[in-house]
C-alpha cells in the first residue's frame, strides 16, 4: 500500500466526515441557506489570500526542481485568474459588495488555518507543502467528483460554478501530481520526517472539516456577539 493510500485509510472516517459535511450535501442539492454559503464564500475569499502566499513560498522552495515550479506555478496561476474571477462573480450575484468582501475579519478557524499553513510554509520543506496541498485540493476534488457523479443540480449559478471549478477537469491533474509526489515523500523519509508528514495531513484534514463546520453553523470569536 502507498504512503497516500495509507494515511487515506488511517483517516478514512475523517476524510470523509469532510467530504460529505452537510454543507457539502446541502450544496449539491440546492437546499443550502445562502447566507451560510455568503459567510463561508467570504471567510474563503480571506484563507485564499494565506493560500497565495503558501503556494508562492512552495514555488520558491521547489528549486532546482523546475517541474514541481512549474506545476505549482500554474496551479497559482489558475487560481489568481479563473478562480478569483469566480470570486469576483460571485459577490456580485450574492450581493456582497467590495467594501465587504475586503474588509472581512476571519473567523478563528479561518485564521487557525491560515497561520498553520503560512508556518508550514516558512518552516517545512517541499514535501511537507506537498502533504497540506494533497488534502486542501484532494477533499476538494473528491466533493466536487461526488456531486458531479451524483447528478446533483443545485439550481443556483454560485453552487454550480463552484462545484465546477473543483471539478475533475479542473483539478485531476493537480491532485495526480501531489499525490504522486506525496508517496514518493513518503517512500523514502524516515519515521520522523514520515511522522511529520501524517501530522500536517491530519491537522489539515481537521482544519478542513471545521472550515465547513464554522461557517455552516456561523462561529465567530466569542466577543463578536
């Protein structure tokens, strides 16, 4: 068994606690509250700015591997054009406007987040980038691979097209690459480096779930109200 498929079997439930939350479930279908997907496209729109500086800091730390550069470089370059178009678009049709989505505060999980990534980041190898990046587009692809399957039809542009954008025509090959990086990663590090790389693929999982979890159930910092 592969390294991946390993720490896929190891935390199948929480993996798929994540992929199949009911924020996901309720998306596909079209019955999610709007103002719980308008809380959540915004608290995404603020962790994707700490995404940026994750996925520059990695193309920085893949040299003098030019291939894993430019893999990463086009995963980024996809990001800051279709995805933020997506963004873009979506405030408009949610009705929140630039004063809004710019000045959003994080929420704690959204900021807990952030900072794990940004000090993976700073502090972790290429490898251990390798390992957050599998589960923060790995759950993606999966929930959106299942919708898609499924034949869900939410009925609501916004839902759709961010079902699409997460989509197997969007994100397969990216996912492909990780995931064959990771059990090359895994394939040779010794058990700490291998304990290393289970634990920033288990806390992102987690962190991945509660993304959900905050926004659906709407968690601020106690002292917002």
């Amino acid at each position: 068994m592969s390294f991946v498929d390993d720490l896929r079997a190891k935390y199948h439930d929480q993996w798929e606690a994540m992929v199949t939350h009911a924020f996901v479930t309720e998306m596909g279908d079209g019955s999610l509250d709007i103002a719980k997907f308008r809380n959540y496209f915004r608290q995404d729109y603020v962790f994707c700015a700490d995404l940026v500086k994750l996925t520059s800091i990695a193309i920085a730390k893949a040299a003098p591997d030019y291939e894993a550069g430019k893999v990463l470089n086009g995963f980024l370059s996809n990001f800051l054009s279709a995805e933020n178009d997506l963004f873009l678009n979506g405030f408009q049709d949610l009705g929140v406007t630039a004063e809004e989505y710019q000045s959003t505060v994080a929420n704690p999980v959204t900021q807990g987040f952030g900072d794990f990534m940004v000090r993976t980041a700073l502090e972790g190898d290429i490898d251990d980038l390798v390992a957050l990046f599998y589960v923060t587009e790995g759950t993606y692809l999966d929930w959106a691979t299942r919708l898609i399957e499924s034949g869900a039809e939410p009925n609501n542009p916004v839902y759709q097209g961010w079902i699409d954008i997460h989509s197997p025509a969007v994100l397969s090959d990216v996912v492909a690459w990780f995931t064959e990086r990771l059990n090359d990663a895994g394939g040779r590090a010794n058990p700490t480096k291998a304990a290393n790389l289970e634990r920033i693929f288990r806390t992102t999982l987690r962190y991945e779930y509660l993304f959900w979890d905050a926004n659906y159930h709407g968690w601020r910092w106690h002292d917002e109200g």
